[in-house]
C-alpha cells in the first residue's frame, strides 16, 4: 500500500533504545493532513490525491486558491502537494490523514527544499580540485577550463557547465530512512538521522521506492 503525508521539520534531537543505544533522529510534525482533491483515471487520467497541511490566514489565499478550497469544502492550508498513490480512491474529499499510518522500523523517502548556502565556487560546490598552492601557481580555486564552447558572435559556454554560482535550495530527497518513532497523541514522526531543509521547512514523507535493497 502506497502511504504519504506532509509535515513540517522541527530539527534533530537523540533518543535511546530499549538497549540504551542512542539514536539521532529528525522530528517532524504531522497529522491532519486533509484530502483537498482526488484525481481518478477517468476524470484526469492519472491517479492522484491532493493532500494540504498547514494553518494559513484567509486573506492570505489568493481568489483562485479559496475558489479550490471553497469547491472541497475545506480550510485554507499552507503546503499543497499531489500524490500518486496506487489506492488513491480510497481517499474521499475532506479525509484526515494522520501520523498513524506510519510505524516504528518502517523506510521511508523524505523529500524537502535543502537549504540555501549563498554564492558558492566550484570546490564547495562542485567539489572540485584545488590547483596547486605553490607560489608560483595562478589557479589555486578556480573552475579551471571551460571545455567547449559555441562559436561565433554569440559565443558562449555550453548550458550545464558546472561553475560557481548559488548553493542550495533544491529539491532534495533521501531515500530509505528509518522510523524510529510515531507519537499519535502529539503529531510527531521521528525519523533516524537528518532530511533536507531548514527548521520549519516543510517535507514530504512517502514509504520507499527501494524497499528490498540491502
């Protein structure tokens, strides 16, 4: 079965095992996760449930926003996301997803926006080489070489080159995480070790692609 749910990131804690060996883990917040919209192969050709979380003021929702949650007769939410899931028929408008419907020892992937590190060059960045660093060396951390390039009036470095520029802030996802620990009564997932973003950036919790890989 197919099972995802949204959250928000609260930051990293430790705890210990029954066997007194401490284990790092990430908290996140959860539960309540509400069914905006399902999309059925018949009305979209896809199979798909629109799930929301988040509290957000009315008069900060655009008109075509509250016109969508107006049509599910729902409350406005902060973070929107669809999900594939195979059973997503299963799901009605206005359903509830809580943190339950994971367990202690499930894998999941985690995905999130990873966090924004500024202008970086390409060793950070890249991981590039170092020149040499004698004294008599002119390229001690730059890109080096620009390899090919387009010729003409025009000319320009091919798109995809990697070279210095902004770090961070993508669309990161880690697969084949741990649950350590759902707490039903407070809306919180422990996952073992640490996910992408800052704290209180929200994240996308999904059981893995890769479940039997060893």
């Amino acid at each position: 079965m197919s099972k995802a749910i949204l959250g928000r990131k609260l930051g990293m804690t430790q705890i210990f095992t029954d066997e007194g060996q401490v284990v790092p883990v990430t908290v996140v917040e959860s539960g309540n996760n509400i069914v905006i919209q399902n999309k059925t192969v018949e009305n979209d050709g896809y199979n798909a449930v629109q799930l929301g979380f988040g509290e957000v003021k009315e008069h900060r929702v655009n008109k075509p926003q509250k016109g969508h949650f107006d049509k599910a007769g729902v409350k406005p939410v902060k973070f929107i996301r669809e999900m594939r899931l195979a059973d997503a028929s299963e799901y009605n408008v206005g359903d509830t997803i809580g943190v339950d419907i994971f367990a202690a020892g499930d894998l999941v992937d985690v995905t999130g926006t990873s966090k924004g590190k500024g202008f970086a060059g390409g060793i950070k960045r890249h991981n590039f080489a170092r020149g040499p660093m004698g004294h008599g060396s002119k390229s001690h951390r730059e890109p080096g070489s620009t390899g090919a390039m387009i010729s003409g009036p025009g000319g320009r470095v091919l798109k995809g080159k990697k070279l210095p520029g902004r770090m961070g802030g993508e669309r990161v996802t880690v697969q084949r995480l741990t649950v350590v620990r759902v707490d039903a009564d407070r809306n919180l997932i422990l996952i073992k070790g640490a996910i992408p973003g800052p704290k209180k950036s929200f994240v996308v919790i999904k059981n893995t692609v890769k479940p039997g890989k060893k």
